[in-house]
C-alpha cells in the first residue's frame, strides 16, 4: 500500500461575532484538512492550522 494522493482543503466561515482569546481576535473561523488517499482505496483524514492562519 502506498500514497496515491494528498489533498488540503481549507475551509473559512465568517462569525456573527468577533471572537477573541489572549493573543488576537478574528471574524472568521478557519480549518485546514488533510485528505490521503492510498493505491488500495483507504482513505484517511487529519486536521490542523496552516501558518498563514494564525496571522
């Protein structure tokens, strides 16, 4: 079994309401998804923050 293929999905959605926590506030909500597909058709999926979104 090997990696076939490596996608990122990036996802962005506007809050209703500024959020704010010690270090910044934002309007918008953001995720980073990871999905990895191999040669026999499992799929796997992760998640994190790109550097770019924590500016």
């Amino acid at each position: 079994m090997r990696i076939a293929s490596v996608h990122i999905h990036k996802l962005s959605a506007p809050l209703r309401e500024r959020f704010g926590w010690s270090l910044n506030w934002t309007s918008v909500r953001t995720a980073t998804l990871v999905e990895v597909r191999t040669d026999s058709g499992i799929t796997g999926w992760g998640d994190g923050t790109a550097a770019e979104d924590l500016l």
